[in-house]
C-alpha cells in the first residue's frame, strides 16, 4: 500500500507518518528529509551548495533533482509489498506525470491520495512551536507535541533543532508556494482524495486516517 501525503508544511504529514512508523509499521519516505539529508554533507560541491541555498529560502527544489531522490529512495525498498508513505511529493503538476507514469511502470494499485485539510492560521501557529531531529527528522511541538526528555529526540537522543525554514519569513513563502504549486494536486486527485481534519490534534488524524482507509 502507498499513502500519498498532500497538505501544506505543518498540516500535519510528518507527526502522522511517524504514528504510521511506530503502530502499524509503515516507511516512511519523505522527500523533506532527504534532501535535508543530502545538503547535510560536508562536500563543497556547486549542487549541494545550491539546495542547501533553495532549502533555506522557503522555495521548492527543481522537479528532475526531486524525481531522481524519490526514485532511488523508492528503489529501496519493495514497492509492491511494503507499506510506504510519500509524504511530500509529489508536490507540483509535472512531479503528478512523474509519480503516474511510476505507478504505472510498476502496476500499483493499492495507493490512498491524503489530503491534509486546514488553515494558514492553524499552520502558523503549529510550526511557530516546531522542533525537528537534525538526525532522523521526527517532528515534535515545545506545546503540544513534547518528546519524553526536553530537547532530545525520543527515537536517538539527538539534540532537537528549530529548523531554518520553520522561521516566520520562510514560512509565508513555503505557504505561497505550497498554494501556488502544490494545492492544484487537490484538484487533479479530487475524486480519489480521503479527507483529512488537520485542525484536529495528532492522535485524532491518526484515528480518522486509520478509519478511513480500513487499516
Ligand atoms: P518539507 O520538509 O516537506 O516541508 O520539505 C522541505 C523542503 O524540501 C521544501 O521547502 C523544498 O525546498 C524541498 N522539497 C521537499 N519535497 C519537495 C518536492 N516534492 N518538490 C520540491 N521541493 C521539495
């Protein structure tokens, strides 16, 4: 089963995956995270240079560069039989021919398009409190998501980090290209869309997913 994850930053996707991740044994690929990954490195190379440039400014990376990190990280694992999340891509029209003519390629059926539904104002607020792991990038919130021991990831004892792009600014331009590029997927998947409240807290989208596509 794959589960398609729409929604704009701080809708919710990651908290969700990682309750995915912990109950029902999911794998969770999020494109986020993998790039992050790749502009982690030391290199000093003119690409990783540029996306550690585009990651910091809110904006989206190139759909080709995105494609190839999806694909090798899809490769991974066994498509067919394990249960996996694509939280984050795909994320613009041309990404949406991407992923079909993949989905086609590999005959899956069995794939759930995720919408999480909310505000702005909700989003706003939730990632003004949002602490991430540098290391494995499990999300937490200082208010309503706290991990057990203040400041350290639960999952691998890393110091938890606010992100660069979590700050206000970046936040408005994530926001506008999240309506500008990605919110027009809704409407290419409507009739295929399962509904989610993100206004709602973790735990009650988990319920709501779970339900909802019978799992
Ligand atoms: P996220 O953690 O999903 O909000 O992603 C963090 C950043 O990674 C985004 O602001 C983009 O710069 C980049 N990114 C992640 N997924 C995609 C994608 N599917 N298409 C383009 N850029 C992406």
């Amino acid at each position: 089963m794959i589960l398609v994850f729409l929604g704009a930053p701080g809708s919710g996707k990651g908290t969700v995956s990682a309750l995915l991740q912990d109950r029902k044994s999911f794998i969770h690929i999020s494109s986020g995270v993998a790039f992050r990954d790749i502009a982690k490195s030391k290199d000093k190379k003119k690409d990783i240079k540029k996306l550690q440039k585009i990651l910091n400014s809110g904006k989206l990376v190139d759909d080709d560069t995105v494609f190839k990190v999806i694909k090798a990280k899809l490769n991974e694992f066994d498509i067919i039989k394990d249960n996996i999340i694509l939280d984050g891509f795909p994320r613009t029209m041309e990404q949406v021919k991407m992923f079909s003519y993949f989905v086609k390629e590999n005959s899956l059926d069995d794939i759930y398009f995720i919408n999480f539904k909310t505000t702005s104002e909700i989003i706003k607020k939730r990632i003004s409190g949002r602490i991430s792991c540098p290391k494995c990038g499990r999300v937490y919130n200082v208010k309503t998501l706290p991990p057990k021991k203040e400041g350290i990831c639960d999952l691998d004892g890393t110091k938890l980090i606010r992100r660069p792009e979590d700050e206000n600014d970046k936040v408005e331009i994530r926001l506008q290209e999240y309506y500008n590029k990605t919110a027009p997927l809704l409407d290419f998947y409507d009739n295929l869309l399962v509904n989610i409240d993100a206004s709602k807290n973790s735990e009650e989208m988990y319920k709501e997913l779970i339900k909802k596509i019978g799992i």
